[in-house]
C-alpha cells in the first residue's frame, strides 16, 4: 500500500492543485520518464549480487570490468531514450 502511493503521490498531489489537463500530461510524462530509467533499474537490481560474489573472491579487477561493461550497457539505451525525448518531445506530446 506504501509504495502505491509512494509512486503516485506526485500525481495525487498534482491532481489537488493543477487543472485536470496539466495533471493528464504530467502523469504522460511521468511515465515517458520510466523508459529512461528501465535500463538503470534493470542494472541496479541485477549487480549487487555479482559485485558482491567478485568481491567475495578477490577478482577486483574482474569487478572493475564488469562494472564498466554493466555501466554502459545500462547507458547506452537510456542516453538513446533521452535523446530522443529531447529532439522529439514537441511530437510525441502532440500525440496527446
């Protein structure tokens, strides 16, 4: 229940205060945003595990690579995303 409304208190908030137009678009936006962070999330639930297996073992230099390697992985399609949100954001609310 916590964390239903953790997700949505922005827009909950928003509602209370802003016009129902402005509250549609903000809430669009929001989750546009989602596609930005997936990639980061994705990363950020699947390497604790490993950084601490590596560590565990010693292979810090291992670690180092597969850090970076993780890094850019997760990145590369968010910088993707945001660069088209940024040349095309006109467009894509306009579908709204």
């Amino acid at each position: 229940m916590t964390s239903l409304v953790l997700l949505s208190a922005d827009v909950l908030i928003l509602a209370r205060l802003g016009s129902p137009g402005e509250v549609a678009l903000y809430g669009f936006v929001s989750k546009l945003v989602t596609f930005v962070v997936m990639p980061l999330l994705i990363v950020n639930l699947v390497l604790p595990p490993i950084v601490a297996e590596m560590y565990a073992q010693g292979r810090t230099g291992r670690l180092e690579r597969t850090l970076r390697t993780f890094s850019t992985l997760a990145g590369v399609p968010s910088l993707l995303v945001l660069i088209v949100f940024m040349l095309l954001g006109g467009p894509i609310l306009g579908l709204v």
